[in-house]
C-alpha cells in the first residue's frame, strides 16, 4: 500500500466531525489554532442536500429505507447498522448491534436534538448507590459550559427546578400538540411528571440562524439551519476562520506515536482509492464516536503500547454502556375522527417525563425519562400496518380508505430511556479473526444486562400501559414476559454508546484524566462518548459538547503556548469580543474562555 507523507504538521489533528469533533474544531480554531480534521464520510450539507419538503410521492421508494438510509431514504444520516465493507461482530449468544455515521456532522445529522443537561447526581452515582463509579468531575465543572453550549447552539425548554434534571438556557418551547395535551392530562392524573421537552431547535432566532418553521422534519436535516447540526454549527464556523482542514473520505487506522512516546499523528486511509496517510500532528483528538475510538486506540499497537495506545489499565474498549430503552404504543379511541389540522410542529416530541420518582422506593437503582410520540405527521411508508387490528380496522376498497383516516394519527406511544450501570461483561475488543475493506481489524462486542436494567424496563413498560389505559386506549402488544427481558433493547439499539476510554483518577483503573487527556500520552485527548465514566437518564450529546467546550479540557487540548500564533489579537481575545452571547444574566458579553487563554 502506497503512504503519502504530508510535510506541515497540523497543529491539532482530530479525528471524526460529529458532536464531539466538531465541538473541538470549533473551539480550538476560535482560539487560533490550526487543526486538520480526518472524516471517513464523505461531505453533506443539510442546508443544500437535505430532502425537507420532498413529498414521498416524489420518490419511487415512497421513502422507504434503503441500506445506507436504515431510517427511511429522507433520513439525513449517512450510515446504518450495516455498512458495506466494514463489518464487526458480536460475541455468540450475546445481542449488540451498532450503529454508524459515515459523512460530515456524523449522527448529529439525524439526532432527536434532545438536549438534556446530566444532573449533579449523575456524576456522583456512586456516591447514592455504591454502583459503577464516581466521575472525577462535578456538574459543577461542566455547568458554566453546558451555559456557554446553549448560548451558542440553542435549546427549548421551560424551568421546572428538578434538582437532578437541570434546567438550560431555554428558548421559549413550542405549544403541546393535541395528542400531547392528552398525555400530558393523563401524566398528571398519574402523578408523573410531564413538562415542556429540551430539544437543540430554535423557536428564535440566534446567532444568524433562522428559527425554525415548524415543518416536523428535523430526521432529514433542516435546510434554514434551524436545528443543531454538528456541520453547519460547528464545523462551518470553524471553516470561516480559516483555521480548520477538512479531510473527507479519510478514515483513520492507527495513532502514530515518536521516539518518546508522545502522539506524533495519524496514518489513514483515503476511502475514494485505498492509498494510505500519514499526517504530522502536535496533539492528536479522537472523536470517532465511542466504540470507533476504543477501535483506533486498539489498534494502534507499539512495543510501548503492545495492547492498544494508552492502554496501560486493559481498559481501553471496557465499561461499555448504552441507554436502556424499550417502547410501548396504544391506539387511543377519542382521537380518532379528528378535525384535519395541522400539527407538525418540531420534528421531535414538545413533551417528554424526566425521571420523577425515588429509587429507594424502587426495585432497581437508577432512573428513566419518557419520551412522547404520536399523532399525525406527513405520512411516510408502511403507515398503519397492522390497521386490521383496531376495531373494527381493514377492509376493503372505500372502506379501508375510510378507515385509514379514521385511525390515522389515533395512538400514542412512549419509549423509556434509562440509565445502564456499567459492568464487566459489556465491552468491546479487536476480533483477531476479521479486517474491513481496507484491511483494519474490526471490533467484537460483548454484551450484558443485570437485573438492574431487566427491572427498570419491566417499570417502563409497566407505565407505558398504565399512561395509555388512563388514555382510554388499547395497547396490541402483550406485556413482555421476563424471559424476553421485559421488552429491553438490545445493547447498541439506543444509539448512546459511552464508555471505552472512561475517565477516571487512577491510572490503574482508567483511560483518561478529568481533562480527556489520556493517563499515558499526553498529546493524546479523547472527545467523544468515550470517556464517559457513567450514562445517565438523560442522552448524551449535550454533555460530550459541554465536555468539548468546558475550558477544563478544551485548554489542554490547545497546543504548547509556543506554538500558539503570537499576534495577540488573532487569539483568544480577538474572537472574544466577538462572540455574539450574552452571560446567563444577561448582564455583560461571556469570556469564552478564562484570560489565561488570551494571552498567548
Ligand atoms: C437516530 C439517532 C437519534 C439520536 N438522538 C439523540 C438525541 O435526541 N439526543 C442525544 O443526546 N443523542 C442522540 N443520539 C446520539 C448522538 O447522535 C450521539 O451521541 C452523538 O452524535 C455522538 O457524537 P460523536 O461525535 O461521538 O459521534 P458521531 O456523531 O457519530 O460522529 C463520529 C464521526 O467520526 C467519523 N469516524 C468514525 N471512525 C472514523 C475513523 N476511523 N476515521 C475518521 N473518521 C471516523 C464518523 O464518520 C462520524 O462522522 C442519536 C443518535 C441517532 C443515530
Ligand atoms: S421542524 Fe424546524 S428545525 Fe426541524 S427541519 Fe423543520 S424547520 Fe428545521
């Protein structure tokens, strides 16, 4: 295989363009320095190439899926469960499956924007439950940047003062939709909590972006940039300084290290060809995605490193999480009939249910929200399979039309997302067995609940039910029994895998310190999921961009004061007084970063 060397070495080279990559582009080229970003995808651009509007009657297909769109063909997201040439495998017997971006922005193309701050309990776990581990860090560490993330990005939401679901920045959100409002009644009765939900969409406009138009669909990518999108919030920007590098279709291998044991870049493949890289670097950022990560840090072996870069502990690709999840839907009788209307609304649920209840009280330990859907929205393919079953559902010619937009839009459902302890089973590891197309060897997953997830979900289900009898509605599908796992996803399905690279005090124990600095390189930061100590019930995005632009680790991913550029007004405090947010008062313009980052 040929390998091009490149001659200038970047000052940062940061691998991946997703939530976590993006946020360190952002912040390290606003600081003036010079960074080239590696991106196995190819580029995309969802003010240009999204489908929003496209009506599905413009497509043969109707929409449906497609391989490398597992979520409808409209879907913004590049990738899928199962990508041609790059496999990887699963333990026997055990249930993994993973799911990968390939393209510019990474998942944040198709995300739900759901936008929750983790809570001050969910980085001392431990501490409540004696389960998993401590975070070396506080919520007080990250919350001045949750507040610096939201002023740049923008998020709805309303106050509700739940100690351990911290309120945001808020927008003002949207109104509940009509199926909404029903929940929301039905919740109350319940005494569950239900309030506004917390999306990264702009209900105003901020920073030079449109607010949002309400046209329900954010999965394909919004086209006025109303919505997070890690390429045309993040990445562009960094662009515009003209700092940043943006090498798509570059797949990273391996982290290279030099004589004295520091990162000295990386070697990656150019998927168009299958020609072989290298590019020089002074500090090396791995932002892949979680399990993408633990990949490239395992597979970059050297006689100092034999197990895997910055592997010293054996914990590399350990400590794997996901979020619990299961669903439940139910056909709810007095929606049916409606007065058509429109209630698109954003492209995600204007409700949702943080955890509301005491664990000591519970059988399990730790906590879920409940995220809502339902209604009518565009119909898409495959609507109302299975309309056989509502009474009296089906039929033919007329009347099955007529039945169509009876039932259309008359169900609700529920999907739990909760928090998984991590554990000793679930982890991932080089399989020695299998390479991809470009000849790296790919991960074997290994995977593991406990009762403490089996009985959250068997909770989850139980409310689902409850909410949707005190709907007045039916639920089709049985309660699942214990040996189906209550209904739990298979580890991977939520799509929040954390963990591999996890963060921690002791060297021993874990990857990197509380700065994503790995324990054993220096020059080596990891900004994705992966130095994740713990999930939480919340998702995960806004805390791996919090975590990116927290000045706690974002200044040691800025290079030696030497190499910064020495003009003064090209650094920090030129693009400071620049910066267009507000402190959370209001009362003055917010440093991005402590002055000790503008003096360079
Ligand atoms: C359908 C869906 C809905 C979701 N909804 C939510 C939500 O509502 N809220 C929430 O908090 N989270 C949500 N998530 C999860 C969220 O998308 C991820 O947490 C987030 O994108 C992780 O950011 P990341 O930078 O680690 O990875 P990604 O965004 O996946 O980006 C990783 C990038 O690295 C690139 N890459 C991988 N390997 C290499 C390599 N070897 N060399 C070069 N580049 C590489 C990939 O191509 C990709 O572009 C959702 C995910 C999905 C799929
Ligand atoms: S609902 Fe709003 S944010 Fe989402 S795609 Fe439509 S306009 Fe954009």
């Amino acid at each position: 295989m040929r390998l091009a060397i490149q001659s200038s070495p970047a000052d940062v080279v940061i691998v991946g363009s997703g939530a976590g990559g993006g946020m360190a582009a952002y912040v390290l080229t606003r600081a003036g320095v010079n960074v080239t970003v590696l991106e196995a995808g190819g580029p995309w651009d969802n003010t240009t190439d999204s489908a929003m509007l496209t009506w599905p009657y413009d497509s043969p297909r109707r929409g449906a899926s497609t391989r490398l769109k597992p979520f409808g063909e409209f879907d913004g997201c590049i990738g899928g469960w199962d990508i041609p040439g790059e496999p990887y495998t699963v333990a026997p017997g055990e249930r993994f499956r993973w799911w990968r971006a390939r393209m510019v922005g990474g998942r944040t193309n198709h995300w739900g924007r759901i936008s929750l701050r983790f809570g001050p309990r969910d980085f001392k776990a431990k501490t409540f439950d004696g389960l998993g581990d401590d975070w070396p860090i506080s919520y007080d560490d990250v919350r001045p940047y949750y507040d610096k993330l939201e002023q740049l990005v923008g998020v709805f939401g309303s106050k509700e003062n739940i100690p351990n679901a911290p309120d945001s920045i808020f927008l003002p959100p949207p109104k509940p939709r009509c199926y909404e409002l029903l929940v929301q009644e039905a919740a109350h009765r319940l005494n569950v909590t239900c309030v506004p939900s917390r999306l990264s969409i702009l209900t105003k406009p901020l920073n030079g972006r449109a607010a949002c138009h309400y046209c329900g669909q954010c999965g394909r990518g919004c086209k006025t940039n109303s919505n997070f999108s890690s390429t045309n919030v993040l990445i562009a920007p960094a662009l515009k300084t003209g700092k940043l590098t943006l090498k798509t279709n570059a797949m990273a291998r391996e982290i290279t290290l030099d004589r004295t044991g520091r990162a000295s870049g990386v070697t990656y493949v150019d998927t168009t060809d299958g020609s072989e890289h290298h590019i020089d670097a002074r500090v090396v950022v791995v932002a892949a995605s979680a399990c993408e990560t633990s990949r490239l840090l395992l597979n970059s072996k050297s006689a100092s490193f034999p197990n895997g870069l910055a592997n010293g502990s054996g914990t590399v690709g350990k400590y794997l999480t996901d979020t619990t999840g299961t669903d439940v839907s139910g056909f709810i009788p007095k929606m049916m009939d409606h007065v058509p209307h429109n209630h698109d609304g954003v492209g995600g649920m204007h409700v949702y249910m943080p955890w509301w209840l005491d664990n000591k009280t519970l059988g399990f330990p730790r906590g879920y929200h409940i995220e809502v859907w339902g209604g009518a929205d565009l119909p898409d393919y495959g609507i109302l399979g299975g309309i056989q079953n509502y009474p009296p559902g089906g039929g033919y010619g007329k009347e099955l039309k007529q039945n169509y937009r009876r039932y259309y839009g008359a169900y609700v459902g529920f999907s739990g997302r909760g928090e998984m302890i991590p554990n000793e089973g679930s982890y991932c590891e080089i399989d020695p067995h299998v390479v991809d197309k470009w000849g790296i060897p790919v991960l074997r997953f290994h995977w593991k609940f406990t009762d403490h997830e089996y009985l959250q979900v068997k909770h989850m289900q139980e409310t689902f039910r409850a909410l949707i009898a005190e709907m007045g509605g039916e639920v089709y599908s049985p309660m699942p029994t214990k040996e189906d796992g209550y209904g739990i996803a298979a580890g991977g399905v939520i799509i929040h895998e954390l963990g591999g690279a996890r963060m921690g005090a002791d060297p021993k124990t874990s990857v990197v310190n509380s700065n994503c600095q790995t324990h054993e390189v220096k020059n080596l930061f990891v900004a994705d999921g992966a130095p994740f100590t713990s999930q939480a019930d919340k998702n995960p995005t806004w805390t791996i961009m919090a975590l990116r632009w927290s000045s706690r680790h974002g200044k040691h991913l800025l290079p030696p004061r030497s190499l910064r550029p020495t003009s003064g007004r090209r650094c920090g405090s030129s693009w400071i007084s620049s910066f267009p947010v507000m402190s959370a008062r209001g009362a003055r313009p917010m440093p991005a970063y402590p002055s000790s980052w503008t003096s360079c």
